[in-house]
C-alpha cells in the first residue's frame, strides 16, 4: 500500500502554497525572458541516448534513467535540456545565421546518488542564445541572470565567472598526463590549493607555468583579479580568455549590475561542452547554484549545425529553498472566492458564479452540508487559498465573509 501513496526516492508532490509560490516565479522568471526578446520551444521529456551520449559531455550515462522503446531503440530521460535545445536548433534552424533566442520551462532527470540529497527531478527554466559569438550576447546571458535574481525577490547575491579557456589553455601548455589533470580538476573545483601545490610540484613544471596553475583556486574576487591572473602567465590563450572576462564586464556595466558579478577563474564545469565563459549564481540558504550556465560554440556541430551559442537555466527548487530560508514572501494574493450555497439554491449559485466568472473572478462552487457549520468552511477557506466566502443564506440573504480579517458584511444581489 505504501507505494501506491508515497512517491519513490529522489521526487515529491509540490501542492498547495507552495505550488502556487512555484507557479508565481516560473512567471516572473518567464516575463524576463520575454522582455529580452526570447521565444518559448519545448522539447521532449526523453530522447535518444545519442542526444546525451558522451561525445556531448554531458550528464555520465550512470546518471541517465535510460529504458528501451519498442524497435529497440535506447532513449532517455532527458538530464539536461541545452543538448534537447542544441539538437532542436540544428533541425529547425539549420538554415538561420542570425541571433536565435529560445527559453524553455520544464523537467529534468538525473539518477544521482542518495546520498547527496538532491532532488532526482527538478523543474528547470533557461534560455539558449545561438547564432551570436560575441562578448556582448555574454554580457546579455549575465544581466538576464541579475534580473531573474532581482525579480524572484533576492538582493544579496553573487554571480560567480570564470572562463574555461584559462585553464584550459595553462593545462594544455604544461602538457598534463589526464590522470593529473582530472585530479587537478578536482582538487581546483573544491578549491584546495595546497593539494593543487602538491601535486604540481610532482610534474617538473616550468617555474612560471607551476605559479600560475597552483595559484588557479585563490584566483576569484572583484575585476582586478583579472589583472592579477593576467600577470601570471603569458600564454595568449590565456590573456584572451582573460580580455573576454574584462570585456563582458564593462558591458556588464552598463547595465547597472556589476556589484553582482564576482570572477572565479577556478570555476570548472562537469559538463565537457563548455568552451567559453561559464557562471553560477549562488545566495545564502541554499548550497547549491540557482543559475549555472555558459558558452558552448562546439555543442550543435555535434547534430550537423557550425553555431556559437551560450545559455543558462534556472534551479527553481533551489530558488524556493534560498527565498523560504531567508524569508522572502512573494506578492501572492489570495483572490479564490468560495460561493457557498445550500442545495435548494443552486439554480441561483450557478448564474452568480457564471456571472462572476465572465468578469474575471475565481469562483468555487461548495454546497453546504447538513452535517457542516459555517465555521468549517471558514476554517476550510483558509486552507485552501480563499479570500473570501459570498454565502447564499436565502434568496434574499447574502453574507460577504473576507478570511483574511473576519469581517463579515450583507451584500445586496
């Protein structure tokens, strides 16, 4: 019997308040990408296991919830929607060289440990923008993050950037054997830097190559860490992963949102398709990021389109959980109207809610019972989102009830 009532490890029924919390940001969060300019697509819940496979870098196969359909063909769960989003730019857009902006709301699925406590189904919204390599569509992705931030409520947040070109282009010069550069990538992406020391000083590095990669996890901070890291190495790969950073952020200046933007050069990603700048938004009360995202220029070449693109997407479970814990309410009224009635007055309370209802108004239709006093539905009301009761006592008696005060009031039909 347990199993027909609660739900299996890793997902959970959202109901009540809180989905109606959740409903009000995937809103906002929606009104933003439009005001930028961007178009909904949806894709579907599961795909091809090609579409997640491991030339992409994405999600390990170990994480996926892989089944079979009935030709045998193996297909997926998506676990993350920019390869959905990536492969269905390629099929519908192959043609299109200019800007494309898509946003998405919608489920993802990621067979992880329980140990980790994560959600195994999250709801996910984001937005890719195709077709456009510049630092200016970076800056664009970054302000979009600010203002979703903003607009769910939060003001004390970070946006953490870092450029998978910097260390890319350090590892690739020292020649690192890809055992030591997983475990460096490790050790860097929880920021230890004297194993980081550690373990460089076994690789016969030059001196200044050593320097700069040991001194990768301290590098994060304010704009001026990037004249530091530039400092550290003269590998042109490097620097110009460096000047894109700068770049984007006088941008970022521009529209007012630099106090939110804070660079981590030793900011690494599990997803392999990355190839440019990545980020995180992080606040107090969860430990999770809400927002990750980043350039992938090589990602729809792998479904038959040569375009840049970067994206981000939206943890909404994670946002619900900063703004709980640090006690943010959201502007949500209660405006359901409860029209209760006793059974030989129903004609009259179908033409009074039908009434309502054409003008905008939500309306729930309750007989009242015999056995029930009026006090129950009050008490009901409130544990149902109700503002109010309209109370049909008689044809000619009408009781206006607001739950949120008790007042009581006669109204006139």
């Amino acid at each position: 019997m347990d199993r027909l009532i609660h739900t299996p490890e890793g997902v959970r029924d959202v109901y009540n308040q809180e989905c109606t919390k959740k409903l009000y940001l995937e809103n906002q969060i929606e009104q933003v990408f439009h005001a930028f300019g961007y178009q909904d697509i949806e894709t579907p819940t599961f795909e091809f296991f090609d579409v997640f496979g491991r030339e992409v870098g994405t999600t390990p196969s170990r994480e996926l919830y892989k089944f079979f359909d009935r030709d045998g063909n193996t297909l997926v769960l998506r676990p993350d929607f920019t390869p959905s989003i990536a492969r269905a730019a390629s099929m519908y857009f192959m043609e299109e060289t200019m800007p494309i902006r898509l946003c998405y709301r919608g489920s993802s699925f990621v067979n992880s440990s329980s140990y980790q406590g994560r959600l195994k189904e999250s709801t996910q919204m984001g937005v890719e923008l195709l077709n456009d390599d510049s630092a200016m569509a970076d800056a664009e992705i970054i302000a979009m993050t600010v203002k979703v931030m903003l607009d769910a409520g939060l003001t004390d947040f970070q946006i953490s950037i870092g450029h998978v070109g910097f260390f890319q282009a350090l590892a690739e010069e020292a020649a690192l054997a890809e055992d030591v550069l997983n475990e460096l990538k490790e050790l860097i992406s929880i920021k230890n830097h004297f194993g980081a020391e550690e373990l460089l000083a076994k690789q016969n590095l030059r001196s200044d190559l050593f320097e700069a990669l040991r001194d990768v996890p301290q590098l994060f901070g304010n704009a001026e860490i990037l004249e530091k890291a530039k400092g550290l190495t003269r590998n042109p790969a490097a620097r110009e992963a460096l000047d894109r950073l700068a770049t984007i952020y006088e941008i970022v200046k521009d529209y007012g949102y630099e106090k939110y933007v804070f660079f981590d050069l030793g900011l690494l990603s599990k997803f392999h398709y990355y190839t440019g700048i990545i980020f995180q938004a992080y606040t107090y009360g969860t430990g999770e990021p809400i927002v990750k995202g980043g350039r992938y220029d090589a990602l729809l070449q792998h479904f038959g389109k040569k375009a840049p693109a970067i994206g981000f997407c939206t943890v909404m479970e994670s946002l619900m959980n900063a703004l709980e814990r640090q006690k943010i309410s959201l502007p949500i009224a209660n405006t359901k109207t409860m029209l209760l009635y006793p059974d030989f007055l129903q004609p009259l309370a179908v033409k009074l809610a039908n009434e309502h209802r054409s003008k905008g108004m939500d309306v729930a239709l309750v007989c009242f019972a015999r056995d029930k006093v009026l006090a129950d539905y009050e008490e009901y009301g409130r544990k149902n989102q109700f503002g109010g009761i309209v109370y049909i006592q008689k044809s000619d008696s009408v009781l206006a009830i607001d739950l949120s005060t008790g007042e009581v009031q006669p109204v006139e039909l």
